[in-house]
C-alpha cells in the first residue's frame, strides 16, 4: 500500500485549500523528506487528513462525529463553512481515492458528513458512507489500528517505553499497540465465572423452595381420584334418566297450550277473511274494466297535454313581445355610442369600426404607459444600488432641479473630488497597508498576552505538581517498606499458628513424657505441656493476629497501587506540562518575529503608532468618500438622462389620451361593445325561436283534440254496454295498480293455505294428546321428581368440585416433579460450564483484567523483540535487546564489549534513538505482516538530540530508505534537520495563526 497525494481544505490551521503529491518530484525523487515548522503549525494534520479521509478518524480525535466537531472544535477551521480531506493510494496493483467532507447550513449549524470512494478512472463506487472506511480496511488489508501502528510511527512512544519501570511499560505497551482486548477478556472471564456462581445459586434456592408428595401421600391420592370418577359416572346415568322424564312430561303439558292457540288462530283467521270481503269486490270490479285501461290512461294523458300546450303558447307570445323590445333598446344604445343610425343591417359594422379605433388609442396610451413605468423603475434601481440616500419627486421637472442641486453641492464639499479615480485608489491602497498592519500589531499583542497568561497558569500548576510527586514517592517508599514488614508478620503469625496447631496434635503422647527422659519427638529433656494440654483460645487469638495481619497487609497494597497510579498520572501530567511551556515560549518567540517585519508600526512608541495611525485612519476616510461620491456623481448624470426622457414621454401621454376622451370617455369598450352585440343578437335569437315553438304547439293541440273526441265516443259506447253510468273520473279510480292486483290474489291465496295448515295441525295435535295421554295419566308427579333433581345435582356438584381438586393436586405435584427435573438437568450443563470458567477466572481472570493484561502484554514484548532484534541488524551492529523482560528494567547487549548485557540507561541519545526506532519499525512488521507497505511516516523524537546524535539519527533513517525503498517522512520542528534532509515539507504560520505549504528541494 502506497500514499500518493492529498488534498484538503479548511483542516485545523491549515486554511484554504492544499495539495501534496508524494508520486510527483521532488517528493517522489526523494524517498526520505522532512516536514517541518514550528510547533502548532499543523505538521500532525497532515497525517489527519490521511486517516480522516481512509477512516474517519483521527489519532488525536479518534471517531469524529458531527457533535465532535461542534463540541470540541476540531477539525474545520475556526471560522470557514465547509472542509474536505481526501486521499489518493495504490494498493494490490490498483489506484482508488477516498474522500471525507462536512460543510455547514445557512442556520451555521453542521451537515451530516459525506464520505465516497472512487476507482482510478474516478467513478465512485456503489457505497453508502458509512460503508467507505471498512471498504478501504478491505482493499487496504489493514484496521484503523493496523494502519496507523504500521505507517504513522511515533518513535517518541518508544523513547519513554525503553525508560520506564516494568509497569509503566506494561501500560505504555498496552497503548502503543492498542491490545486492550486482553484486559478486557481477563475482567470477561471474571464476570463470566461470577455471573455463572450466581445461576447456580439461584437455581438451588428454586429446588429448595418446590415441595412435593411423597410416594404414599400420591399412591393415596390417585385411588381416591379413581373411585370419585367411578361414583361420578353412576351420578350422571341416574341425572340424565330424571331429566329425560321430566323432559317427556314438560313436552306433553305443551301440547295442550298448542291446542288451545290453534283454537284461537282458527277464530282470528275467519274474523280476518270477513275483513277482507270489500278487497274481493274492488278485484271483481277491476277485472271488468280491466279491458280499457289503456283507452282511459290515454284519454286522462290527452287531457293533460292539451292543458300544458294552452299555457306554453301564451307563455310563448310574452317571450316574443320581450324580445322585440331587447332588439330595440339594443338598437338605441349602439346608435348613443357611436354617434349614428343604427338599423339591423349596419349593427355589426357601426360597432366593430368604433371599437378599433378606441383600442388603438388605448393601445398607444399603454406602451407611452409602459415606457415611463420601464423609465421611472430604471431610475429607481440605480437609486436603490447607490449610496446615495435621497427621495426624487415623481414630477420630472422637480427631479431634475434636485439632482442638479445635488451634483453642485457633492462638487463644492468634498476633497479630492476633482482627481481622477484612479489616483484616488492608489492613495488609498498605500492607507490600507498601513491599516493592515497596524490590525496584524494588535492582534499579535492580544495573542502574545494570552500566550503569557497560559504560560503563567501551567507554569504555575508545575511546581505544586513536582512537589506532591515527590510526596507520593516518598510516600511509596514509606509504603514499600510497611508493606515488607507486614509480609514478614503475617509469614512469622502463618508459622506460628502452624506450630501451635501440630503440638496440638500430639496430645495423646504428652501423658507418656516423663521429666529428664528425653522426648522422643524433639530429643528435649524439659517437657512444659506433659500435664495441661493446649490453650484453644490461644489458638483463636493467633488466628485474630493472622487475619488482622492479612487484612492490614492487603489495605497497603491497595493504597500502594492508588499512590503508582497518582504518580504515574502526575508525571504525565508534569511531561504534558513542561512541553506545553516549551510550545508556548516557542509561539511567543514566533509572534515577536512577526512583529518586527512590520514595516509602517513604530515598535518602540505605541503612543506615538496610535495617533499616526488616527491620522492615516481618517485622511483614508476622506478617500473612501471621495470615491464613493464620484461614483454618486456619475449616477447622478444618469438619473438626468433618464428623467429628461421620463418628461417627454409624459408630454406625448397627454396629447394621445385627450384624443380618445373626444371620442369616448367609459372603460373597457370591448366589453361595451360585447354586452351589447350579445343583447342584439339574444333578443334576434330569441324572436325566431319563440315564433318556431307557437307553430310546432298550433299544430300538436290541434291532433290532441282530434284525438280525445276518438277516445270519448270509444269508452262511452263500451261503459253503456257493461251497465255503468259513472263519470270517466270514477270509472278510473276503480283501477288498480298491477301490484295492488296481485296482493289481493296472493291475500287470497295466504288464506286457503291457513285454512289446510290449522286444519292439518289440530289432527296432528289430537293424535299426541291421545298418546300423551295414555303413557302418563298421573301429571302430579312432575314436582317430586324436579325434588329428585335437585338432589342429585347438588351432590353431584360437589363431587365434581372434589374430583376437580384432587386431580388439580395431582397435576401440580407432576408439574413440580418435572420443574425440579427440568432444573437440575438445567444446573448439569451450568455445573459443567462453571467448572470451565472456574478454571479460565483462575488462570486469566480478575476484577481489573491485570492478570490476563500482563500475561499478553509480556508474549507481545517478547515478540516485538524478535522483530526490533531483526531490525537493529540492519539498523546498527553493536546492540540487541534482551530477551529476558521480566526485570525493572529493559536490558541489551552490548556486542563490541563480549555480549555484555547492561541497562537501556546507560545509551546514548543517539543509541537510544535507534532502538526505539526499531521497536516503531518491528511493530509496523507485526501490524501489517500480510501488506505490503511503501509509505512511513515517523512523527517526531529528534527534538532532545545533540547534533553528533541527530547526525546519526538521520544516517540510519537514510539507511532504512535505502534498503526497504519506501517513502518515508520525517515530522520535526529540529531546523537542523534542514541541513540533512534536502527535500522538505515547510510549514510556515502567519499572523493569524493560520500556516501555509510549501514543498522546498
């Protein structure tokens, strides 16, 4: 995997836009360059970009999210809306770009980011966002984590690893190659084993809470079961025989009751067909008349045609009468309009010529109208975009005399007005410069004096903090030494209690010792304990002493490891500190040599630079609106040129519109004109109609009435042969309805069916009775046998209520026995896989993760070794590390005095240097042990070299370039590496904090 170029834009101080090409000379020529600048002037944000654009992360900022960015401030820099990191890189033979970008709202607050990746024709690939970091870990071959252990080496770490007590080392060790993992596995594997205590302790208190029958209890209780059921069965036998007779007796009373309502649906039936005797004689009339129906409905339709046909051609005449009258008046109003006779001939034309002729004029009043509206708003436009703040008067005569009474008044005022712009703009970029720099002397004293404030604020915090380190570790000393006691104490108690505890056990012989004779233990001729046994409570106050030892001794222990951490985090803190000073002292230096390059400040008199400064400030603003009062007065020559139009079109206005007033003053004569063509030819329209529909009705009323005297003489000949007498209007009201008809047909029929069905029922009901009857003569007996049920039911009841709680019993005594079943065949697995944990919590398991964390920790040294050994063979020929890491300190050996090994204190800076840079290259090895890798960045570590070391420093640098032939990148603020290192990256900070780039062969 190769780096081949960024490009950013607004990261951290680094403003603008920016690109570095690593595939381009000289950088591609060079294979070994340095990035160099001052402290703060963003040499570790290029290695930001890298990974932002790769992983949207960062080594100092880890995960970066839009919270992050607002939050913290980092990343874009202050003030600008937008940033972009993006990386181009070879891996596998291919070339892809990856890009990270973020950019604000118009609200200013941040967009969610966007992330792509591109193939090396520049076509992005089907990726959601958040898909592009484990895209590029795939095509890489390398994690965040790997990537940043195998390409972005800080040598630095390594210096401070190879100088520390075993550990810190261990802690140092665990953050460098980022194995946390094991320490987390060591407090998993505890709280594995102390999750699976506890299910086992719980499962047992669940058995020991479950009760159940024993053997002859539910022997018992099962026969019980059994002879209830058998009782229960010739219960139910006898209940259903009760209920069938009570049942058959019920039935035959309700035959009696059937009897009786058919009884009385006979009466209703014959009450309901007399009822019905008229319907049957209006059925007979209809079927008479039946025959002329339609001769009837006919004649009654005739009529009431002829009566509407009367009223419509009168309704017809008063049409015609109105519309002649429209036609007139119409006739009237066009001749008023246009001034002549009007006839129905000349209407259409009269009209359509007066309405051109107003048209036109009206057409011409409004392009005169448009033209002044176009004039009037030009004018207004270039008032608006001018400085200049006045209201012209709409007349036009008024607005030229303010304007030129303006343009003499801007001429008289104001300096400089008669030299050209030009020469007015260069004046005024000479005041400028010395504005810029007077705002550069100003802003550098505010940013020196928060410079001075910070520094005086930590260097104030250094010296308590040396002060309580120095406490802590002679506290510790206090403690190492307590802690040793209390161990010998605790061993001598241990001892002690031992003893006691076998003299114990020789009770039985010390009836046998005899003073003077020798025991035959021991040898001792004095026997104390031949006649009175042992003290137990001597025993138990040893035990006391033992525990209250113990637990005194692991209180120590426990305030020991709170006072390590205290000191370690103090010195961090202190180191953090004092570099921090270091920096700070730097950007002071820095900013006093951007304040000497300022050319037109007076440094020493800050007095006398601020009243140059209210001299120079106000001759610019008598500039700036001399400037801003030329530009007035060309607008005002403009405005002339326009209002001088404005007046003649308004002059020609005038003329048109009196015009057309001579000929027609109303509005809209189109829809005047319309109005009264639509009345002329509605009121023609309508005459010809009217007098169509009067000769159409003529002709119908009189065929109606011919008609009508055929259907009179028709049905009086035939209702004089059938006998009636009646008007047509009481022959027709005899008629029914087709459906009237057929409901007294279908009545009529309903009744015979009712007739044969009552009929047929009240045999049938005859024929039970007669049965009823002759089985069950005695009817009284019904209530002793509803007593007999009764009594049956109730001792069934509880029976069944018996029957139900002992089954229930016996179900929840099987339920029982199955849960406990259940569970312990549930505690077999869990016993198994505790037993697993028991033994995993004692080899690699604690509450902190240390015991697993230290184990690790020591494989990884011990392998990082191999790999740093490999290396120092090709780096330097004299040294090796040792293997053997169990000691305080790290140990080499020293190969030009006959392998003598000796403390990684006694190196030099220089010797020193090597070695950690052989511990960053082999745990870039050991990261990307299955990638190719030609890109290496190592950041900083030559800050404390003396030249003679640094002069070694860069040689083996150069030899690692020569022999691995990758790119590699040194990032320093050391100037003397300028010397060594022709090909440099520079970072050079301006005054306002913001750096440039430029790449210097």
């Amino acid at each position: 995997m190769k780096i081949l170029a960024i490009h950013f834009q607004n990261i951290n101080n680094l403003k603008g836009e920016h690109s570095l090409r690593f595939d381009s000379p000289p950088l591609s020529e060079a294979g070994i360059f340095a990035i160099t600048g001052p402290t703060g002037s963003g040499k570790s944000t290029l290695l930001d970009v890298i990974t932002l654009a790769l992983y949207k992360r960062t080594p100092r900022f880890k995960a970066i999210s839009k919270k992050d960015i607002a939050d913290l401030g980092s990343i874009i820099t202050h003030h600008t809306d937008s940033s972009y990191a993006k990386v181009e890189y070879e891996a596998n033979g291919k070339r892809y770009s990856s890009s990270w970008s973020i950019s604000k709202a118009r609200t200013g607050n941040l967009r969610e980011y966007e992330m792509a990746l591109y193939d090396a024709e520049g076509r992005p690939l089907d990726l959601k966002r958040s898909e592009v970091p484990a895209k590029n870990e795939a095509i890489i071959g390398l994690s965040y984590e790997q990537f940043v252990q195998s390409i972005l080496l800080s040598q630095g770490d390594f210096s401070r690893f190879l100088k520390a007590d075993k550990h810190k080392r261990g802690q140092l060790l665990e953050q460098i190659t980022g194995t946390y993992i094991y320490r987390d596995i060591g407090k998993k594997a505890f709280e594995k084993f102390r999750e699976l205590k506890q299910e086992l302790a719980d499962a047992q208190k669940q058995i020991e809470v479950i009760t159940v029958l024993d053997e002859d209890s539910l022997a018992a209780l099962t026969t019980l079961v059994d002879d209830q059921s058998k009782k229960q069965d010739i219960q139910n036998k006898q209940l259903e025989q009760v209920r069938k007779k009570i049942t058959d007796i019920q039935a035959g009373q309700a035959l009696y009751k059937e009897q009786d309502a058919n009884q009385t649906a006979w009466a209703t039936l014959l009450s309901e067909k007399k009822a019905f005797a008229s319907d049957l004689l209006r059925l007979e009339q209809y079927t008479k008349i039946l025959p002329f129906q339609s001769t009837l409905d006919n004649y009654k339709k005739n009529e009431q045609q002829q009566q509407l046909l009367q009223i419509q051609l009168e309704q017809d005449r008063k049409l015609v009468q109105q519309a002649q009258q429209t036609q007139a008046e119409s006739m009237a109003s066009m001749s008023s309009l246009v001034g002549a006779d009007i006839t129905e001939s000349n209407f259409r034309e009269k009209m359509s010529n007066f309405e051109r002729t107003i048209i036109d004029l009206d057409n011409e009043l409004k392009e005169i109208k448009k033209e002044g509206a176009r004039l009037r708003e030009e004018a207004g436009e270039l008032l608006l975009s001018s400085s200049m703040d006045i209201q012209l008067d709409r007349q036009p005569e008024r607005a030229l005399d303010q304007l030129h009474t303006l343009s003499t008044e801007i001429k008289t005022n104001y300096d400089f007005i008669e030299e050209d712009k030009e020469t007015l703009r260069l004046k005024r970029t000479q005041l400028q410069d010395i504005e810029n720099e007077w705002r550069s002397y100003l802003d550098i004293l505010g940013i020196k004096s928060k410079l001075n404030e910070k520094l005086g604020l930590i260097t104030a915090r250094i010296q308590p903090n040396k002060q309580e380190y120095a406490r802590l570790q002679n506290e510790k000393k206090t403690v190492d030494t307590l802690i040793n006691t209390l161990d010998e104490n605790v061993i001598l108690l241990d001892q002690h209690k031992s003893d006691t505890v076998k003299i114990a056990s020789l009770e039985a012989h010390r009836a046998d010792l005899e003073n003077g004779k020798p025991c035959p233990l021991c040898g001792s001729l004095d026997h104390p304990y031949s006649e009175h046994g042992i003290d137990v409570d001597e025993i138990k106050a040893i035990e006391e002493k033992l525990n209250k030892a113990k637990k005194d001794l692991q209180q120590e222990r426990d305030r020991l490891q709170k006072i390590t951490i205290a000191i370690a985090t103090l010195d961090t803190s202190i180191v953090n500190d004092e570099k921090q000073c270091t920096d700070l002292q730097a950007d002071i230096l820095s900013q006093d040599t951007v304040l000497k390059s300022l050319k037109n400040i007076e440094l020493s008199d800050r007095a006398a630079a601020e009243k140059s400064w209210e001299t120079s400030k106000q001759k610019l603003k008598d500039l700036d609106a001399a400037l801003i009062k030329k530009d007035t007065l060309a607008t005002i020559d403009r405005l002339v040129a326009l209002y001088t139009k404005l007046q003649q079109t308004m002059t020609t206005y005038v003329s048109v519109n009196k015009k057309r007033q001579a000929l027609y003053t109303g509005e809209a004569i189109s829809k005047v004109c319309n109005d009264l063509q639509d009345s002329f030819a509605k009121a023609n329209q309508q005459i010809e109609l009217c007098q169509q529909k009067l000769q159409q009705n003529n002709t119908l009323l009189e065929s109606l009435n011919k008609e009508q005297n055929n259907n009179n003489e028709t049905l009086q000949k035939a209702f004089k042969d059938l006998g009636i007498q009646d008007s047509f209007e009481s022959i027709a009201a005899l008629l029914l309805s087709h459906d009237e008809a057929q409901a007294i047909k279908e009545k009529q029929e309903n009744f015979l069916k009712k007739e044969a069905a009552l009929e047929q029922q009240k045999e049938a009901l005859l024929t039970k009775i007669t049965a009823f009857e002759t089985q069950y003569k005695d009817h009284e007996e019904l209530a002793s046998l509803q007593t007999t049920l009764d009594i049956l039911e109730k001792e069934l009841t509880v029976l069944n209520q018996q029957l139900g709680a002992h089954k229930e019993q016996i179900s929840r005594d099987k339920k029982d026995r199955e849960r406990i079943a259940s569970i312990e065949k549930s505690l077999g697995h869990k016993k198994e896989e505790f037993e697993t944990w028991s033994m995993m919590k004692d080899m690699i398991g604690d509450a902190t993760g240390n015991t697993f964390s230290n184990f690790a920790q020591s494989l990884t040294l011990r392998n990082l070794i191999v790999y740093a050994n490999q290396r120092l063979q090709s780096l330097s020929d004299r040294y090796l590390i040792d293997s053997d890491t169990t000691g305080d300190t790290i140990m080499i050996r020293d190969l030009y005095q006959g392998n003598i090994t000796r403390a990684v204190s006694t190196l030099s800076g220089g010797e020193i240097f090597i070695l950690s840079l052989a511990l960053a290259l082999s745990l870039s090895d050991m990261a990307s042990r299955n990638v190719r890798l030609d890109s290496l960045f190592i950041d900083e570590g030559f800050g404390t070299l003396d030249p003679e070391t640094l002069d070694i420093a860069v040689s083996t640098l150069e030899k690692l370039q020569d022999e691995s032939q990758k790119t590699v990148g040194v990032i320093s603020h050391v100037s003397a590496l300028k010397e060594r290192i022709y090909t440099q990256v520079q970072l050079e900070k301006d005054a306002q904090g913001y750096s440039q780039i430029k790449v210097v062969n």
